[in-house]
C-alpha cells in the first residue's frame, strides 16, 4: 500500500441548532502516520472524525487532501467503528467480501479477501458466524473489511470500547502490528489515553465542549518500538490526563445535571 494522504483541516467549526460543538480546529495528518485525537466527554471527537471523513459538512471551514490514492484504493477515506457492524447472515469471509462486491471480478476479490484475512490472523474462521465469535474477534473482522478496499486514510472511532480490558490490551498490539503493515494514514478517536500514547505519533488533546486544539504532542518513535511500560510513554500519559481532567470532571458534572 502507499502511504496514504494528507488530511488538512482549516479553521473547521460545527454546531447543532444552537450547540457549539467545535471551535476553529485547524489540524493535519500526515501520510502514513497515525494521529489520534482525545478530549473529555462530548467535546466534539467523533463529530470531527466524521468532517474529516466527508460525513458530515462543518459549519465553517474546510478539509481537503493532498497526495494521490494509489490505483488499488477502493475506498479513499474508511471507518472501522466502535459497533461491529458485521451482518449476521454471512460468515467471516462474506463479511469481508462484501465490500469488494461489484467492484472486483470474482477472482480478484477471492485473492484480497484471502490476503487480508492472512493479514489479520482470520484464516481459521473464514467460515465462522459473527454469534461464534468473541468480540475482539468480531472486531478484528470489522478491521478486515477496512483494509480490504486498500484505503488510503483509516478512520477510526473508539474501535476498542465495547470490548474488556484484557481483550482489549491484546487487540492493540496487534492493531499495532495491522496499522504498520497497511502504512497508511490514520486517524483514531479514543478516550483511553494508553492507547493514544500507544498508538500516536501525532496526540491531539481537544478541550471541553466546544472543541478546540488545546494541544498537539509529537511522538518521534516507531510504534514497533513501543512498549506499554515505557517509562516516557506513562509519563505522557500522566500529562495528558493532568491536560483533560479539570474539563473531564465539568464535562461529567454538565452531563449529570443535563435535564432529563
């Protein structure tokens, strides 16, 4: 695969009615690199993610990419969500399938389906229904069908939250593992900040409702280099969470005496 787009964001704002979810958030992700966006609850994470994938057009502001699309991208901008979205009718294989269908002659989605399933360690359960798998299995065939269609940014949101915390500490490393081998661009939303420090190379820390770039960290590291014991990965984490906790804590307290 190539290694993907620049992904730009110019002075993008959104409200909903009279909501003011997003400030003037200007940003760019660079091709091949993972950058992961974090902030207190209902700061606006997954509203950007989605302006960033042409889901939903900013109130102000623009985005726009840079950089060519390589000729075997099916699906320049691709989600993987933190639902598995996996139909129940169709085993592992025709779940990948799927989003090759039309698209590919017969033979050539055979020969992708069956190289993305090696890619993700699926192989065994390419005949497997999602109810007989767990959830981080079901999650890793969600991560299968992103990278079927070669996409040249990967847009992730919390892709890990639904699952428990020893499923999910393994399915990092081997997010780890997918994002390096599919070097494209990567944008992830997570409020779990040992995934950020894990997985970012570029940390954007977003303040409370209405969102804006608080600040940007930079983590010069190979993610293969990384480890979770990292004594100057668990001190960035400390910082981060010494960044959000003051907005995190009247984020909870909005929430809580929201009328109902």
């Amino acid at each position: 695969m190539s290694a993907g787009i620049r992904l730009i964001l110019d002075q993008v704002s959104h409200s909903w009615k009279t909501l003011h979810v997003l400030d003037n958030v200007a940003l760019t992700a660079e091709p091949g690199e993972v950058m992961v966006v974090i902030g207190p609850s209902g700061c606006g994470k997954s509203t950007l993610l989605n302006i960033m994938g042409g889901l939903l057009a900013p109130v102000s502001g623009s985005v726009r990419t840079e950089g060519a699309v390589a000729e075997d991208c099916l699906n320049p901008l691709t989600y993987v969500f933190q639902d598995f979205s996996l139909l129940p009718w169709r085993n592992v294989r025709d779940n990948v399938a799927l989003v090759l269908e039309q698209r590919l002659s017969a033979g050539a989605a055979t020969e992708r389906v069956n190289e993305v399933l090696i890619q993700t360690g699926l192989s065994d359960f390419a005949d497997a229904w999602p109810k007989e798998l767990s959830g981080g299995m079901r999650q890793r065939v969600g991560i299968a069908r992103a990278l079927a269609v070669r996409p040249a940014c990967l847009l992730m949101d919390e892709p890990l939250s639904a699952l428990d915390a020893q499923t999910r500490d393994l399915l990092l490393e081997e997010f780890v593992t997918l994002i390096n081998r599919a070097n494209t661009t990567t944008i992830y939303v997570t409020h779990n900040l040992a995934e950020a420090v894990r997985l970012g190379q570029q940390i954007v820390v977003l303040s409370r409702r209405p969102g804006r770039v608080r600040e940007i960290f930079r983590i010069n590291r190979p993610l293969t280099g990384r480890s979770a014991d990292d004594p100057d990965l668990k001190s960035l984490e400390h910082t981060l969470w010494r960044l959000i906790r003051d907005d995190a804590a009247v984020a909870e307290r909005e929430r809580i005496d929201a009328p109902a």
